[in-house]
C-alpha cells in the first residue's frame, strides 16, 4: 500500500460515503547535504532515486520509444545545368554565374556621364600603357576629337556642372563603343589600336553581367518566365519571379522523365540530432532552465494553430523530431527513397516514401508539404481510386542562386497605381536617375527639367470679360505622372491591356509639346502591360545594382527589376471640361 493512500484515508476519511476534501500531494527530496546539491543530482549509485524521476515525469507510460542512434538513406541526385528562356532553341549552360544574374539582368549601355567617362578613361590608360608617351599623347587626343563627350537630352544642374568640367579634357565613351560595336573604330590612324581592343572588350564585359539576346522578363505581365533543366530528363518551370529573391518556391512546375528508384546511392551512417529552439525545456531532469521564452503566458485561442502548435510541441513533442544532414550541390534534385533508422535497442526501421507513410488527400488543397513544386494540375481534383502520391514529384531542389548578395538602394522606382476618379492607371516615376547617373526623387527632377504645369486660365487674378465663366479643358498633373489608357485586344471585350501614353503641355505663346518619361522602365522597358498585372494595391518596379560571387570565385554585378506590392489606390486630381465661375 503506497504511502499516499494511508496518508490520505487516516487523515481524511470518507464519511456517510461522500467524498470529502481530496488532498494534493508533492514528493520532494530533502537533501541532507550542506551544499543542498544531493537532492538535485540524479546519480547513478541510487536506482531507486532514478526510478521514481523516471515515474515522475511519466516515462513509465510507454508513450517514448527507443531514440535513434543512426540513419542512412537511399537516394537519387541529379544536377540542373542549363537555364532556357522564352524564344530559345536550345537551353544555355550557367557556368559558374548565379542563375538570378542571368533572369534578371538588362543590358547595360553607356549612357549616363558616369559611365562614359570611366570608359574614355579607361581606353586612354590601356594606350598609355601600350604606346610611347609621343604617339600616345597624339592618339589620345586624336580620339577626344573624333569621339567627343556628349549627352542626349536635357541636363540638370549637378549634370551640367560635371559635363562642363569633363568635356573636352576625356574620350567619349559613348561613342567610342558604339564604334566599337559597329566595327568602325579601327580606321586611318585608329588601326593601331588593335592590339589593345580585346583587352578593353574584356574589361568592359566584366563590368556587368550581359543580357542574353532573348530576356526573362516579360513586361506585359511583369515578371520573369524561365525555366532550369537537364536536358529533356528534367524540367523546372518559373512561370511569373517578380520579388528579387529566387529560390526553390520560385518553380511552380516540373517534369520529370526519369526514375528516381533507378541508379540510387546511399548516404553514410550519420547520428540524429535533435530539433530544437531558443528557451525549450531542458532535455535534463536535474537542469535549471532559463526564463527566455515563458509558455506559461501564451495566450493562445482554439483557431490560433500556430501558437498551439508551438506550444504543444515545446511542452510534449520536443523529443520527437530529429534532423539528419544531406549533402547537396547548387541545381541539384534530390528523391529519398527510403530511411533507415536505428535506435538505442538495436532494431531498424525503414521508413518508406510512398503513399503508405505520406498523408495525402486526393484533394490537393488539404494537403500540405515543404520543397515541393507541384505539377501544373495539382489542383484538378483526381478520381477518387487514383492515387495523389507520384514519387518522381516528391524532391528536394537547391537552385544554382546565390546564398548572399549586395543590392543598391533602388536606381529607378516606378509606381503603378489605379485612379478611379480618372478612370486610368498611372506610372509614377518616384525615383530616377539624372544624366550622371545618380538617383534623386523623380518630382524634383521632373520639376527642375520640365517645369510644373501652367495655364494662364489658371490665375484668379484675371477678369473675365463680362463675367462669363471660363472654361477648362483639363487640369494639370505633375510631369512625373505617365498615363497608361486601355485598348481591348483583336476587339475582345474581355481581354485589355493598357499602352502607355503622354500628357500634353498647353501653355499660352507656347508650342503644344508631349511631356516624355525620364526613367528607362517607362520610357524603354514597359510599354504595354496587361490590365490584370496592376491590382487595386499598385505595383512598384524597382531597377537596382546587384552584386554577388559565384561558386567559381568571380564577382558579378547586374541591374535586376524587383516587382513589389504597393499601398492602395491614388488619384491624380484630373479632370476634364469644366466651367470656372468667379
């Protein structure tokens, strides 16, 4: 008879066969020590000390089985190699250069100040280097002559001031590549810059990553479309990347030719390490915790999953989930078969990837799985006898992406919003970047180029002539805005897309002329763009310099779009044909 019962029965008996005051009891050890240490220590010498922690904490309830001591698993890799764009023949090999380089780069060319500039200079210092001081000095200048610094367009202040200073003093780059791209340079007195030409094209063609001669990018729909393969044995589709970040969840389907239980390998004998996080309970009965994370305090309602999920797996199923590393390659796939495990009893079990140990639902939207790039009918509900399981869809997938990269503050930013009360969409050109190349706010630029609006009808001060009221035939919007109308495509109703248009400046004494983007996403790269692809949120396009380093050591630096959601609607104050009153 347990000393509870006796403690309980003597000192409160039950009476007339009502149950009384049950009392609660707490076995606690008392330590005979000085240093108060014994009964905290779970030693091995005393059994019976163990026995009765082990009783404590429940573990006599057979709810733990034998931990794993090692794994092995079977499996099949195989490697993506090569990448393939819309209007490609045949798919191209990545050698070395991180795969969102290549989704996302333009192609640069040197037309800010900067740039041409740099490429002037650059070009004199390979002649210095090459030729005696004499004959260098002649064809340097002979090259500043032919090849003059020069701009296209209007020049802001900082940019006048900078041409100013280098005119005349540099070779222009600009036109210096462009014959050099045309195969004109090498000419007269030019010939005898062969030898260094190469070198330059090297030069240059480090500074940026190339664009291929098709792109990704869509801009109708604004993303990227691409796809990774190998060969025709595996095929990875990315039908619309927008965020900047490319990676595993960036594929929305695959084909797949091959069959993963075929040329299979193992892995070596590798020990389980538990799954933990910050402030979970200590594996050890004798261990002081430290109070990070308080459990006690989570206020969790019956429809918040996730925190009782946490919760449930802090306090009970801590002890339950075991990581095992697997070796993977940058563009590898990677089918486990199976999982062998071993546990501190000695007995294997193999744990199958088939439909068998796989809880799946015939309905695609109850079943939820991680690292998985779902076929393009995933979502068309199956016969009910048919089986969701398919194991050459059940893969794990690295890309070929950089883990880390540098990226500027955005060069261009471009806000796509709806204006209901206009009944348009406008392009905002938030920022831009002037002719030297560097970003400022897009108003202030517009503003110091193209000057605001101005209608003589719009001072107040005028007198009208015999009061009659005035009428206007559209007020002005900030040159910054770029108007983007809708037309409906081979005349059906259902299908729109919205080509980009210009205001107009209408002032008096003055020459009606169109007021043009500055940016290059507007003015060159989204022309025309679907209805669809602007929500009621707005869409930011952001141009910005990216810098990262490949597996093969080399630094690439690229100009990529970043696609984001915006904030809402805006309005513009447009109006047309209205009767002014005094």
């Amino acid at each position: 008879m347990s000393l509870y019962y006796k403690i309980k029965h003597n000192l409160f008996p039950i009476e007339d066969g009502t149950i009384g005051f049950i009392p609660q009891f707490r076995l606690e050890g008392r330590s005979r020590d000085a240093n108060n240490q014994a009964g905290l220590e779970m030693r091995v010498a005393d059994p019976l000390w163990m026995l009765g922690r082990q009783w404590q904490f429940g573990e006599f309830n057979a709810e733990d089985n034998g931990s794993p001591i090692s794994t092995r698993a079977n499996f099949r890799k195989e490697k993506t190699n090569s990448y393939t764009f819309p209007g490609f023949e045949t798919s191209k090999e990545l050698n070395g250069v991180p795969l969102e380089a290549k989704v996302e780069a333009i192609q640069v060319e040197p037309k800010d100040l900067k740039n041409k500039v740099r490429i002037g200079q650059k070009f004199e210092d390979l002649i210095r280097n090459l030729f005696p001081v004499d004959q260098a000095e002649v064809l340097v200048e002979q090259l500043k002559t032919a090849y003059p610094l020069a701009v296209d367009g209007q020049l802001d202040q900082k940019s006048l001031r900078y041409f100013n200073l280098m005119s005349g003093h540099v070779i222009g780059g600009g036109g210096l590549w462009d014959a050099i791209e045309n195969n004109t340079l090498l000419t007269g007195d030019f010939s005898v810059l062969e030898p260094i030409l190469e070198r330059f094209k090297n030069w240059y063609s480090d500074l940026f990553v190339s664009s291929d001669e098709f792109l990704s990018w869509q801009p109708k729909n604004l993303s990227h479309k691409f796809s990774v393969s190998k060969q025709d044995e595996i095929i990875l589709n990315a039908p619309d990347y927008q965020k900047g970040h490319l990676d595993w969840y960036s594929f929305d389907d695959a084909t797949i030719n091959i069959n993963p239980l075929e040329e299979t390998n193992y892995t070596e004998m590798y020990m389980p390490v538990r799954v933990s996080f910050a402030a979970m309970p200590d594996r050890r009965l004798f261990s002081f915790e430290d109070s990070i994370l308080d459990l006690d305090v989570m206020d969790s309602d019956t429809s918040d999953l996730v925190r009782t999920m946490i919760s449930d797996f802090s306090l009970s199923s801590d002890n339950d989930w075991f990581t095992i590393p697997l070796e993977m390659e940058l563009g590898e796939l990677c089918w486990v078969n199976h999982i062998e495990v071993k546990d501190v009893f000695g007995i294997t079990t193999r744990i199958e990837n088939n439909e068998s140990t796989t809880a799946l639902s015939n309905n695609a939207l109850e079943v939820w799985d991680a690292y998985k790039i779902r076929p393009s009918d995933a979502l068309i509900n199956r016969e009910p006898e048919q089986s969701l399981f398919k194991l050459e869809e059940h893969f794990l997938y690295i890309p070929p992406v950089t883990t880390f990269k540098q990226e500027s503050q955005p060069l261009e930013e471009i806000l796509f919003l709806r204006d209901e009360y206009a009944n348009m969409v406008w392009a905002v050109e938030k920022i831009l970047r002037n002719p030297l190349g560097k970003s400022i706010n897009g108003y202030d630029l517009h503003l110091e180029l193209n000057g605001p609006f101005f209608n003589s009808d719009d001072n107040e001060d005028e007198e009208t002539d015999q009061g009659l009221p005035k009428f206007k035939l559209g007020t002005p919007v900030p040159t910054n805005w770029i108007p983007y109308l809708p037309f409906h495509i081979n005349a059906n109703t259902a299908n729109i897309e919205l080509r980009r248009a210009v205001m107009i400046r209408n002032e008096d004494d003055l020459d009606v002329v169109d007021v043009e983007p500055l940016s290059y996403l507007v003015k060159e790269d989204v022309l025309t763009v679907r209805e669809e692809a602007i929500p009621r949120a707005g869409v930011r396009i952001q141009l910005t310099k990216q810098r990262a380093r490949g597996t093969d050591g080399k630094t690439y630096v690229w100009l990529g779009r970043k696609v984001l959601a915006d904030r809402g609607e805006g309005s513009s104050g447009l109006r047309f044909d209205q009767l002014l009153f005094k």
